[in-house]
C-alpha cells in the first residue's frame, strides 16, 4: 500500500507543480491576484507531496519492502538502518526524488521568504520553479518510478544489496549536499527568468537574487569537497580529484557559479553586467542540469558510470532543450532591453571582476571541452578518445594562476574609478610577502618541485595576504566589518588554501606499489612503512582480511594503519579499505592489493602532503559564503526601504 | 570613435585575443595528452602508435594471467577473440581484474609486449568498458565464451 500511495503523491505533486506554472507565470502576466495567490498554496502543498513520496521510499526500506523493485536492488536484511535510509539516494530513481524533494524545499523557502518581494515577481519565480518541478515528475513517472513492484511470484526473499562503495558515512550526505547545489541554482534561473518576463532587472534585484545564489554555491562547494574526500578514502587509491566525467559535471557549474555571485556582485553594487549575470544564472543551472544529463544517461565513461538507459537520456536531453532554450529565447528577446549604464575605469574592482568572470568561464569551457571531446568524437564516429587527468593538470593552472594573481591585485582596486596606482604599496608588498613566504615554504620545508606549484604556492599566498589587507586595516583603524566584508575575506583565504594545499599534493606526493611481507619495510623519505601482520576481518555485511602497518618516523614509531581488503557477500564485490593517518601536515596512506604469493601482499604506500587542506578550503569558502550571505542588508528589508537604499545608492 | 567605445573594443580585443590563445594551448594540449583506443586486432595489424601511449582494450585470456610469486610483475592477455596481445604491469591490478572480464590498460608498445603503466577496471562487476563492448560487437567471439556471450547487454555499469 505505501509505495502505492508513494506514486499517488508523485502523481499529484505533478499535477500541483504544473497548477504552481500555470498559476505563477499566466497570473502574473494577467496580473490577476487571484490566481497569484494560488500560488503558494500550490507549493506548500507540492512539498507536502513529495514530502509523502520520499517518506514512503524511506519508509519501503527500513521495512525490507523487496518487493518493491528498487528496494530490492539496493537494499539487503544485513545492511545496517543508517544506509538503509541513504540508500534511497543510492541509485537512479531515489536520486531523483531525493533531487525533487530537494527543489521543492527550495521553493518552499522561496515561498516563505519572498512575502516582501512585488507579488507578480515571486509568482513568476515560484512559476518557473513550478515548471523545472513539472519536468522532473514526468521524468521520473516516465521512465524511472522508484514505486515499481517486483511481480508476486517472484519477491525475493532478500535484495541485492546497496553498492558496497556507496556504503560509507560521507557518500551517505554527499548527494543530498551536492543536489542542494545544484537545484538551489535553479533558484537564480528562476529568478533570472521572472526578471526577464517582468522586463525589469535593476540592483535590488541582484540583491534579492544574491543570497539564493551564494547559499547554492556553498552547498555545492561542500558537497563535491565531500565527494572528493569520499573518493580519496573509499575508491582506494588514494588521490582527491580524477577529471572524471562526474566529478567535472558537478565543477562546471561551481566554477560558473563562482563566475556569478561574483558578476551579481557588480550588479548590485553598480547595476552592471545585467545581461551577463542574467546569461550566467541560465548557464549555472543548464550546466547543473547537463550534470545530470552526463551522469544520469550513461554516456560517459566513469568511475560512476551510473546505469545507461537510452530513454532516461533522451528525455533529459529532451528537458534540456526545452529549459535552456527557452531560457535563451527569452533572453535573446528580453535581454537587450536591460541596459547598464557604461563606464567603469580598466583598473576598477568593476572590470577585476569581469576579467575574474573570463577566466572563470574560460576554465569551465576548457573543463567541457575535456569532458565532452570523447562523447562528441563517438557521435563523428572517429576512433574512441579518452582525455585523461594529464591534459586537465596541464590546461587548468595556466588559466586558473594568471586569475589568482588577478584576484591578489583586484580585491584591492576599488570601484569604478580604481587606480592600480592608489594601491601600489599594498600590491607590491603583498607581492613581495608571498614570494619570499613561497619561496621559503617551497625549499625550507620541502624542497624543488614542479615549476607550476611553486608558482601556485606564491599565488595562493598572495591571495590570503591581500585579501587581509582591507580587513586588518579596518580593524585597526577600529571601524566596523559587515558581515558580508567578513564573509568575501574568509572565502578568498579559503581560495588561498585550496591552491596552496593543491599546489604541494600536486607536487610533493609519494606513492609507490610494493610487495611486502611481515616484517618487511618500504621506506619514503622520513618516514617508512613496516608491515607487522595480516589477519582476517568479519564485518556485518562482509568479511576480508586487515593487515596492521606501523609507520615510523625517523625510525620512531609514529602511527598505526589497518588497511582492509572487504569480500561483500551479496554483490560479490571486492573492497579496498585504506589505511589513512590525517597529520597536520602530510596523510600517511596505505592500501592493501592482494595476496602475491610467498607471504608477501602488494601494497600501495603514499605520502599526501597537506591533501587534507583541499577539503578544509571548500569548506572555509562555504563558510565565507555562508556569512556573506546572511549579511544584514539581506534580512529584515521590506521593499518600500529597498527602494529608498536603491534611490540613495542611485544619487 | 569616442574614448569609451575605443575603450570597449580594446576590452573586446583583449577577451577575444585571450580565449584564442587559450584555445590554442587546450587544442596543443590535447594533440599530446589525449589517448587514443586500439583493440588486439589493430595491433596485430600494427595500427597502434609505435612510440606512443594508448588505450588498449579487451578481454583478458582465461588462464593467461601468470604472477612471479612474491613482487608485483603480472603477465596476461588480452584478446578481442581474434587476436591477441600480451601485457606486463608491475603496479597494483584494480580489485575487479578478472580473468574473462574486460579491461582496459594504458601504455605503449615494446618489443611486440604492450608494457601497461595503468590498468582500469571500474567497480562495478558488471561493467565492461563501451570500447570494448564495440570492439567486440565488431569481432562476435564463438558462442561458447560465456563471458563475451553478451557484450552489448553488459554495458554500463553500477546503479
């Protein structure tokens, strides 16, 4: 009964969120306030719906329902409540609920919280995201149900488990995490869309719009961090990114997303580059939904080469033509009309951020390119291509430093009329502090490396120096600091991290694969790797072996590891369990291969110099972003003070 | 032309000056870093780069796979049901190596041994690499094989 009543509030949830379209965008058109005030209800009633859909998924799996398809393909007796619950997400047709479920909340905080916003503007808003919403139930009704029942004769008796990779803490938040990126920039289409049918764009739009789209982005930050770390521990190997295919569908749209809170930036402060936030908003969200696409459908080679289902991806394809092409005719249509007042001096914050959107952009073509030549050459019918990490390590930093230096001299240049000469002390010395700093860093404590790193530790401490410069400075001279000045600060020192931390894993890693037997030692550096024993290991769901590895450092014992290789029992599927020690300044790693004859087992030892950092930086930017967000200037304004800041701000 | 045009033609200039050489270096990068896919076949026919990497794709030869007891050097083959080629590798082989399942492995050609530097085989026991799954569409494997039964079916992966 309950997966049943699951898809009836699917269907309805369809139904409500097409009213929700209908109700938002024609009610505004007409501006009948009836139907307009239809619109909320819709909503609220929609996320009660979906609401109901995914608590019956849940509901299905922590009660072992195998006879309901999905459940059974993803769910077994042994696995534990806590995956049982995550495991909705864990494959195909619960990702998307997860997904729908995720927008609907979302326009269920829109709704709540854009009651001071003109009223035909939020309907358009809510319509749009009404209209996205209607597209994924028919989606997910079409062609991925996750309600189907197995027929009666054929119930197994137990399922076939969830995906033993999947089968871990972080992977268990990283989607939900990850689809809050995403579909919160269905937030700024939405809003980029409303603008563009009300013809009006102007600085307090970028200013209701700025707060959705930053809080996107944090979440986005966060959740592909997560999946990087997940990757790091779980698949084995070691190593935090892979240029894989879905690793790259979910970077895309940050670095978009990057390109536009800063571009709304410039919108709000100067009612600038209307057009373009507008063209990146409809980007972000076409990217997020071409993610979707790529790893959804099955097109791509990948790690996560997720199930391939010619019909799923020509309906997302389908979808995809419909949202983004009608995005673009609109603003093909509509975007002319929005004119921003010209005039901004070269050396503005003004064009520091346009050449800091460039890049950005530039960096996501050049992402695409890398990800889609092989799909693109399929279709030509050349001879099948693949483009490795090695091509993206090779093309990404050249664009990325030249933007880090951008960002090291722009964060000082004020608006409009900013001269390089008004900052030059700050410039120059920042400057001069991060080459020295660098310098010593890189041959101090770790000695010659890649010429690229260098350059990236330099850069990465001039970005952290610079953008402590204004701060301090206030601080002294004890003026007060905006929440959203705090916010700007701590993501850039996150950006400065990120690359420094990136820079040195990139290039002081060790790794090495070597046979090893009890007693035997790999040594790397000062620190080597003694291997002490092996044994078998019983797990719930699994059973394996566990050998305990103690590193030394300068011949003193610093640490011990436990790598694990895990037999799960129902999928047949080998596992690798690192071995992971996090230090303050290097992770200690150790993974176990196999059993290579002659008591010896292959093992793959690695040195990862601040690797952890990589992480920590997303998760600084996210905080930065967090803050910036909720600055005062975002809360508690009704529109009548909007207008007279906007007046004050135009004189 | 007044000040702020000039101005704002430079600007135009210099974004497009910008993704053009961007673009050259990507399209310069790519002529070297990109890999491209061979099968046995094409090898045997010595269709495959002499001196440079690439993709080699297949199904490794049940009863082909020999270890030296004790290091990390593995010997196997890997066929396409008409030819067949050998491999070295001396790193760690991913869990879902199988004999009679597919692979693909990175590296270049050394006195008719293809010497691998990297061997995928992904997570999920079902996949088999969509190069593979074509090569072998291309050359059917007699009917007994029972891991090459269906090769088409078997594209795609985890959930």
């Amino acid at each position: 009964m309950i997966p049943e009543l699951g898809r009836f509030a699917l269907v309805l949830a369809l139904i409500l969120s097409g009213l929700q379209a209908v109700f938002g965008i024609v009610g505004a058109g007409r501006s009948d306030e009836r139907w307009m005030a239809a619109v909320r209800p819709a909503v609220a009633g929609q996320f009660v719906l979906v609401s109901t859909a995914i608590g019956a998924l849940i509901y299905a799996f922590v009660t072992f329902d195998f006879s309901v398809f999905y459940v059974a393909s993803n769910s077994n007796s042994a696995l534990p409540t806590f995956y049982r619950v995550a495991a909705v997400w864990g494959a195909h047709e619960g990702s998307l609920l997860l997904w729908a479920w995720i927008l609907a909340a979302w326009t269920l905080a829109v709704a709540a919280l854009s009651r001071q916003l003109p009223a035909s503007f939020a309907s358009r808003v809510m319509g749009v995201l009404g209209i996205v919403s209607f597209g994924f139930f028919l989606f997910m009704l079409c062609t991925s149900d996750p309600f189907v029942r197995v027929p009666m004769d054929r119930i197994p008796a137990d399922g076939r488990d969830l995906n033993p990779v999947l089968q871990d803490p972080a992977l268990a938040i990283h989607p939900p995490l990850l689809y809050t990126g995403y579909v919160g920039f269905a937030v700024a289409f939405a809003f980029a869309c409303a603008a563009m049918l009300e013809g009006k764009l102007d600085q307090v739009w970028a200013r209701w719009t700025r707060p959705w789209t930053t809080f996107a982005w944090c979440f986005l930050s966060v959740g592909i961090a997560l999946g990087s770390w997940w990757a790091y521990y779980e698949l084995g190997w070691g190593g935090y990114w892979f240029w894989d295919p879905v690793e790259n569908a979910s970077f895309m749209p940050w670095l978009v997303g990057t390109a536009l809170i800063h571009s709304l930036a410039v919108t709000e402060k100067r009612g600038l580059f209307k057009s373009w936030t507008l063209l990146l908003a409809i980007l972000a969200f076409s990217l997020s939904l071409l993610g979707t696409f790529l790893v959804r459908s099955g097109v791509l080679v990948s790690v996560h080469s997720f199930a391939a289902d010619p019909s799923r991806g020509m309906f997302i394809l389908g979808f995809l033509v419909v949202m983004i092409g009608g995005a673009l005719t609109l603003y093909a249509w509509r975007a002319r009309e929005l004119k921003s007042p010209a005039g901004f001096e070269g050396t503005s914050r003004d064009a520091f951020l346009l050449y800091n959107n460039i890049f950005l952009v530039i960096a996501a073509i050049v992402v695409f390119i890398g990800t889609l030549a092989p799909l693109v050459n399929d279709a030509l019918g050349m001879r099948a291509i693949s483009v490795g990490p090695k091509w993206f390590t090779i093309t990404f930093p050249v664009i990325m430093l030249p933007l880090l230096a951008l960002v090291a001299i722009g964060i000082h240049a004020a608006w409009k009329r900013g001269r390089l000469a008004d900052s030059r002390n700050r410039i120059v010395a920042g400057c001069a502090i991060a080459l020295l700093a660098g310098l010593l860093v890189v041959y101090g404590a770790y000695g010659p490396g890649k010429f690229l790193s260098v350059v990236g530790i330099v850069c990465g401490i001039w970005v952290i120096v610079s953008s402590l410069f204004d701060p301090v400075d206030r601080i002294r001279r004890k003026l007060s600091l905006s929440r959203a000045v705090i916010g700007m600060t701590i993501a850039h020192l996150g950006l400065g991290v990120g690359v420094i931390a990136i820079s040195t894993v990139e290039s002081y890693t060790v790794e090495r694969d070597v046979a090893l037997g009890p007693g035997e030692s790999l040594s790397m550096g000062r620190y080597s790797y003694r291997f002490d024993s092996i044994g078998p290991v019983d797990g719930p769901n699994y059973e394996g072996v566990r050998a305990q590895i103690t590193v030394l450092r300068d011949g003193r014992p610093v640490t011990v590891l436990h790598p694990e290789k895990r037999n799960y029992w129902v999928q047949r599927q080998t596992m690798t369990e690192a071995g992971i020690d996090s230090r303050w300044n290097t992770d200690l790693f150790v993974a176990l291969g196999e059993d290579l004859g002659a008591g010896r087992w292959s093992v793959r030892a690695q040195l990862r110099p601040l690797v952890d950092y990589v992480w920590l930086a997303a998760a600084i930017m996210a905080l930065g972003g967090a803050l910036a967000a909720t600055d005062r200037r975002y809360r508690t304004r009704s529109v009548a003070s909007e207008a007279a800041v906007t007046a004050a701000e135009a004189t | 032309m007044t000040p702020a045009r000039q101005k704002r033609l430079l600007l135009v200039l210099g974004i497009v000056l910008g993704v053009g050489v961007a673009a050259f270096l990507a399209m310069q990068a790519f002529r070297s870093n990109v890999m491209f896919f061979f099968d046995p076949t094409e090898v045997a026919a010595g269709k495959a780069p002499k001196d440079d990497r690439f993709r080699l794709g297949g199904m490794v030869v049940k009863g082909s796979l020999m270890k030296t007891p004790g290091t990390l050097d593995v010997k196997f083959q890997v066929t396409d049901f008409k030819s067949t080629v050998p491999v070295t590798y001396d790193k760690i082989l991913p869990d879902l190596f199988r004999e009679g399942q597919g692979v693909v492995a990175h590296g270049r050609m050394h006195d008719g041994v293809f010497v691998a530097d990297e061997v995928l085989a992904k997570h999920d026991e079902k996949y088999m690499p969509p190069e593979v799954a074509k090569s072998l569409k291309d050359h059917p494997p007699p009917p007994t094989t029972q891991a090459g039964a269906s090769p088409t079916a078997q594209t795609g992966g985890a959930q």
